[in-house]
C-alpha cells in the first residue's frame, strides 16, 4: 500500500515540476486518486498539501514557483481526519519549510560551544589546564 501511495506522491511531484503549481489541478488529481479530505495551504513561496485516503495520510510541500517537492512524508491518519472530506484550500502568511534550518542549528551549536567557555564548575578537578583529572593526584598509593 505503501508503494501505490508513494508511487502517486512521485507523479504528482513529477508532473508538478514542469511549471508553476496548480493548486487546481492538485486537488482533482488526488480526488482521481480515491482522496476524500484535501488541504491545501499555500504560503509566500510554497503550497502544503495533505490528504487522506482511508488510513492514510500523505503530506506534500512544494516550492510554488517551480514545483519542486521540497519535503514528503506519508504517516497513519487519525481517526478524526479519517472522518473528514472534502476539500479546503487556504492562504497562509508563513511558509511551511525552513530552508535555513541547517544554519539555524550552527548558530545553537556554537552558541552552547561559547557558553562551555565559561563553565568553571569543574575548575578545582583539573589544577594544571591539562586534559587528565587531578583529584586522584593526592593520594598517596604506597
């Protein structure tokens, strides 16, 4: 099952990718599909589109300039969007994925890296700035 609805996530992207996405066209090739509820958000640059069949749910996020798919996942609807049908599409302020996340995860990254410079809670243990724990130094092992 898991195949088909990759298979129709993929044409989907594929024919997509030839130009601008039609949210139009979107919506009526998932309803051929057998698609009972639809959501499509479109954002300042890309379009989100979600729909469930039966059990299943597919999430779809393309660039809506050039229909590139940006990210697709396929998970287990709940039992509430297994009830739902029909077709909602929205316009929304936000896009949906971060294009500068990687750089974003950097930036924490380094920020913990300087705030390591400052922790002296363990000052007492290293007496000489080596890399080898002093505590065990005073003991007399005769």
């Amino acid at each position: 099952m898991k195949r088909i609805v990759l298979a129709a996530a993929l044409s989907l992207g594929g024919s997509a990718a030839l130009a601008a996405v039609d949210t139009e066209a979107l919506v009526a090739d998932l309803q051929r599909q057998g698609y009972s509820w639809i959501e499509v958000k479109r954002g300042p640059t890309q379009i989100e589109v979600e729909a469930v069949r039966g059990e299943v749910k597919i999430e779809t996020v393309y660039d809506a300039a050039t229909g590139t798919v940006l990210d697709h996942d396929t998970d287990r609807a709940s039992r509430r969007e297994q009830g739902r049908t029909g077709v909602d599409i929205r316009d929304t302020a936000r896009d949906f994925e971060d294009r500068d996340d990687d750089r974003d995860d950097w930036d924490d990254d380094r920020d913990d890296d300087r705030d390591d410079r400052y922790d002296r809670d363990d000052r007492d243990d290293d007496r000489d700035r080596d890399d080898r724990d002093d505590r065990d130094d005073d003991r007399d092992d005769d």
